[in-house]
C-alpha cells in the first residue's frame, strides 16, 4: 500500500473519531500524475452534495506527458465511490457540532487509487500542546534507553 499524499497537518489540527476507505473518481492523467508527481491533501475537506460524496481542494499537477490538457483545475471537485451506510456516517457527521470531514491519505490499493476520509473534532491550542509535550518526553525516553 504505497502511500501517495498524506495530510500530516490534519493529525495536528484535529482528533480523528473515525476512518474510512473509498475510491476516488480521477481522469487518465490524474492518475498518472498521482503516481509519478503525487498530490496534495493540505486544505482539503470532503462535502456531501445530493447523496454523493465529494473532495475539495485536493491538489492534482498536471501530468508533464499528457497531451492537450489546456483547461485542466488542479483543484478541481473530485466524486468519492463509497457506499450508501458509509455517505450516510459522514452526513451525520457534518450535521453534529464541531466534526468534520478530511481526507487523510491518498494510497494505491493494487491498480486502484484510495483516499482515507476521517472524521474529525478540532483540536483546541492547549491540546495542541499537550500532544507537543508528550511527544517530545517519549523521544527523551527513547533517548536513554538508547544511550
């Protein structure tokens, strides 16, 4: 499962309550770019709209070989495939206070291209903070142990 794009800053800003996989409609030289160039998930957030599922803001270079792709968005709205239950999770999440909906990964699964959606609480600054401090006492501990 080789990881494309990952959003690091999401694991910073928010708790993630929940995961879920789904596939990502992407045309032929999206692909290609996401393979060789990557992508980008800073910014990014997933929306419901009419029963289906989108990513917004997600970053996609144009593939450097690709033929006459003059009007191509790199940020264009891009549909996730998921099922009924799981759009249904993300729905009442959104309609509860203080969640949200972020990609957190972009990966390949075999020849297919995934994308980990997270359902999200923001963190405040204090426990931002917090997660600072104990990250950097287990490295200390680390650090002994070693030496």
């Amino acid at each position: 499962m080789p990881v494309i794009a990952e959003n690091r800053k999401a694991y910073h800003e928010y708790f993630v309550e929940e995961e879920l996989e789904a596939g990502i409609k992407l045309l032929g030289h999206e692909v290609k770019a996401c393979k060789t160039q990557g992508a980008s998930l800073v910014g990014s957030h997933v929306r419901v709209f009419k029963d289906e599922a989108y990513v917004l803001g997600m970053k996609i270079p144009v593939f450097a070989k690709a033929g006459n792709v003059t009007s191509y968005d790199q940020e264009r709205t891009r549909k996730l495939l998921m099922r009924r239950g799981e759009i249904n999770t993300i729905i009442g999440a959104l309609s509860r206070k203080g969640f949200t909906a972020v990609p957190l990964k972009l990966y390949t699964d075999r020849d297919l291209i995934k994308i980990k959606i997270g359902i999200v609480r923001g963190k405040k600054e204090y426990d931002k903070r917090e997660e600072l401090k104990k990250r950097e006492q287990l490295r200390e501990i680390q650090r002994e142990a070693k030496g």
